[in-house]
C-alpha cells in the first residue's frame, strides 16, 4: 500500500480561548499554584478569568484579530475560532 497517511497530533490547547498550551511561555503549571492547567496564562490567573464577563462571540473576536496579527490565514483562523464553541469554559451545563 502506498501513500502518504496523514497524523492527527493530539495538543493539549487553552480550554477558554484554543490557543495551544505548549506556545504559552508565561504559563508555570505548578502543583500549589491556583492557576487551572486547563487554561492559558492570557485566560486565566491567580485564580479566576482574566476577562470573567466575556461573551463567547468575544473571544471568538479576539482570537480572530489575534490570528490575523500573527500572519494566520483567513481560512484556518475562522476554522480555529469556530472550535471555540466546544471548548470547556463555553460549555453550558
């Protein structure tokens, strides 16, 4: 058999916004630390969200712009903020 079979890479990403979890060098997951290790340090520290009030379509917003600044492309950075939706933070119970 031949071809080439695409890996699905499994990356443990933010819980609020997506972002992946290995690209945040200000996150220090520390076994006495309040912070969540579900989320990143930009989402949540100290404790609680950063942004506690934020609506989804918000985040969807700011992860949209923050996609475009750093030269993502149009196409995957609506892909990327649609997942937003399934993520835990925006789970309704």
């Amino acid at each position: 058999m031949t071809g080439s079979r695409r890996r699905r890479v499994t990356t443990t990403v933010c819980q609020s916004c997506g972002m992946p979890l290995q690209l945040d060098t200000s996150r220090k997951p520390d076994v006495g630390s309040p912070d969540d290790p579900s989320y990143c340090s930009h989402c949540y520290r100290a404790g609680a969200f950063v942004l506690p009030d934020l609506t989804i379509e918000q985040m969807q917003a700011r992860v949209l712009a923050k996609l475009r600044d750093v030269g993502v492309p149009e196409p995957r950075a609506r892909r990327l903020t649609r997942r937003i939706r399934s993520l835990q933070r925006w789970k309704v119970e």
